[in-house]
C-alpha cells in the first residue's frame, strides 16, 4: 500500500460553502481562509455549483466568478489547496426544473432527456475546468447513494412518492461521472477529477444495504456498486481511469446506539477500530478493482455538538482520535473537516426541504463559531490546531476575520 501524500503535506483541509455565507452574511469569504491557514490546514473544499457559477454550460456568470477567484487567489497566497464541488447542474428543456439535483429517467436512446442532460454535464464541467485552472481538484458530485443528492426529475418540487432505487441511483452515478470527467479533462488536462463522494446507506435516505451492518459501511457498499458497473461493460468504458483520478468518501461517525427515531449525529460514539474498518472496507474494494494506488479523499468528516458544551469539550477529544487514526491510513491523502463554520441561519431554514438536514443537528458543526458571533474558536479548533502543530492566536484571527466584509 502506498501513501498518497504529497510533497506537500495536504493531509489537514476543512470544507465550508464561503461563497454561500458572503451572499447570505456579507462577511468577506477570501478572508476566511485566513482561518483555516490559522488552524494548521493546508486544504480547502469549496462548493463551486455548475448552476451558480455558469448561466449556461458554455456561459460563465462573471459576476459570481469574480467572488469565487477571490478565495481562489487568497488560496494560493496561503498556499491552500482547493477542491472544488459541485453537486448541482443544468437540466434541458422538456424536464420538469432546470436546475438541481436531479435526473430524468436512465435512458440511453441517442436524443433522449437522459442523454441531453449528460451533455450538458460535459459541457459545463468543461466550461467550469477551463474558467477556473486554479483548482487543483474537482469533486463531481456529493453523497449521489442519497436520495436527497440524486433523484427524479421533479421528485422535490412536485411531491412524486417514488425515489430512484439504489441501484438506478448507482447506474445513473456511473454515467454522470464518466461524462464529468472527459469534461473537465477537456477543460483543463492538468486537473484532477474525484469521485462522488458516497456517504452511509439506511433505507430511509435511499440507500438498500442490510439492516444488520452499521451504516457507514454503506461507503464500501456503494463503491462496490459502482466497480461493479464500470467492469460490467454496460457503461461507457470498463477502466475506472476514465471516471475518477481520485476516490472521496464522507466516513461521518454515527451513533450506533438502539435508540428509535434517533439522530445518527448525535451522542455519537468515539472513533475507534470500527471507525477505521469503514474505511479500511472501502479502500479494499478500490484495491480489489486496480485502484489501490489511487488517493483518497475523505472531503466530509465532523461532529455536531447542538451547542451542547459537555458535546463540544468530548467531540474535541473525538476529533483529535480521529485524525491520528486517519493520519496513520496510507491511502488517506487528504480529510477535510466539516465545517469550517456555525451557521445559525439554518434554524430559520430547518424543514423547507424535508430531505435535507435542518435545525440545530446542522447549526453546530463549526469548527468556529458563527461569523455573527465573531467566528470565535471552539473546542475542535484547538484540537485540529494542537494535532497540526499551528501556534497561531486563533481568537485573535477570529475576531479580525469577523469584522471583514464583503
């Protein structure tokens, strides 16, 4: 097994939708990396949306480009890596949004809706891949096992009782990533392309694994499925090479307590042996298929506390276990802590969308705390910062940050 670390260490990155708070909040998003250079990271997971970035697939939205080159550029001053997600995009005409994340039914007639929207999924990542060279890494979609990231077209917006299954969601997932990837090697040959990013399997977000496994190993679960279509031969080529340079997956640490109706989020249990087998399952799978040498990204790992301090000061502690867990893991190239920031917002917006997660299990992920309260360091900050050896004065960084404006 080799490691996939660089010459640059990237093992140490944090994630957070900046753009989506400067709009929301007014505060100054390039600053903001300030903090995650003040913690001792070295990475950053920026969500960079087809549909907010591109007014069409051959268009750039000049205006929403001139904020992300922003971060873009402070990024390189502090020498910060950036991976740039996406897990919206454009939808043609005859279906029933525009936007979203959704898919027309799988339908691989030349001319199909199916079809159109795959090449308009090229073509926008080849825009996107062209109009941004900066970006080192492209993530081409997020958690597409569940059904809130990857459903029907329409499902959300008209109330449709049927969600794809598993397996169509897979099939479907397959596709889109083979034609983001020839885009953005289209676009920029020197980019890498990472994988969706499978998160767990219950039933109840859409995924079919067996009730008797911990939820977690639905990222193995899901990753064999997609070998196992590329290899099939009924999909657009058998060489995983052509869908993904790079395999990401969100190893989140969930309560395994029997307690009905309970948020997976909370109370959780501390990572451990079991933790690394997630992980350790779903990096055998990518071995098994050839790609053992591949890096992997885990671009979704964190702890919400509900603002609860007990929580906090033990999630501190779970944190550091974690990363020295994940340190140790050879094919771990990069794991990006989830989120950089509370976002207080979230309670007004808790249950608009019932397939997303709302209210304070949401709020309370930051590593900081709400830019509105001066983005002051919380107990996880000190772990990440105490694991990376940073010595910068992060109240300080937080209060400056927090004064600066868009």
């Amino acid at each position: 097994m080799m490691d996939n670390r660089r010459e640059t260490d990237r093992f140490f990155g944090v994630g957070e939708p900046l753009i989506q708070r400067e709009h929301d909040q007014g505060i100054d998003a390039a600053a903001c990396l300030d903090l995650v250079k003040g913690l001792g990271c070295t990475a950053f997971r920026s969500w960079m949306h087809l549909t907010d970035l591109l007014t069409d697939p051959e268009t750039i939205n000049e205006a929403e480009a001139a904020r992300h080159r922003r971060v873009l550029s402070r990024a390189k001053e502090l020498d910060i890596e950036v991976t740039g997600m996406s897990h919206e995009w454009f939808l043609p005409e005859g279906c029933r949004q525009r936007t979203g994340h959704a898919m027309p039914p799988r339908d691989l007639t030349p001319g199909s809706l199916y079809m159109r929207a795959l090449s308009m999924l090229e073509r926008s990542w080849q825009t996107m891949a062209a109009a941004f060279p900066e970006v080192a890494i492209w993530e081409v979609g997020n958690e597409w096992n569940l059904d809130a990231f990857l459903h029907p077209d329409g499902f959300l917006q008209s109330g449709l009782k049927h969600p794809f299954t598993a397996d169509e969601k897979m099939d479907i997932a397959v596709d889109m990533m083979f034609y983001a990837a020839r885009g953005i090697r289209k676009g920029n040959p020197e980019a890498r392309v990472a994988s969706f990013s499978p998160a767990l399997s219950t039933p109840g977000l859409g995924g079919d694994m067996p009730a008797f496994l911990p939820v977690m190993y639905g990222v193995a679960w899901t990753l064999d499925k997609v070998y196992r279509r590329i290899k099939s031969g009924a999909f657009p080529s058998t060489d995983p090479d052509d869908y993904f340079d790079m395999v990401a997956w969100h190893p989140y640490v969930f309560t395994n307590k029997d307690v009905p109706d309970a948020d997976l989020f909370l109370d959780v249990d501390e990572p451990d042996g079991l933790w690394q087998s997630y992980n350790d399952a779903a990096y055998k799978v990518m071995k098994a298929n050839g790609d053992g040498h591949k890096p992997v990204l885990l671009t979704e790992c964190g702890f919400t506390d509900c603002g609860n301090p007990d929580w906090e000061a033990r999630y501190a502690g779970y944190q550091k276990k974690l990363l020295a867990i994940a340190r140790k893991l050879p094919y771990v190239r990069t794991l990006h802590s989830f989120r950089l920031l509370n976002e207080n917002a979230m309670m007004a917006r808790a249950g608009i969308e019932e397939a997303q997660i709302g209210g304070l299990t949401e709020v309370f992920f930051g590593i900081f705390s709400d830019p509105e309260e001066g983005c002051r360091p919380r107990a996880r900050a000190r772990a990440i910062q105490e694991m990376t050896g940073s010595t910068e004065d992060l109240e300080a960084l937080g209060a400056a940050v927090s004064q600066r404006k868009a």
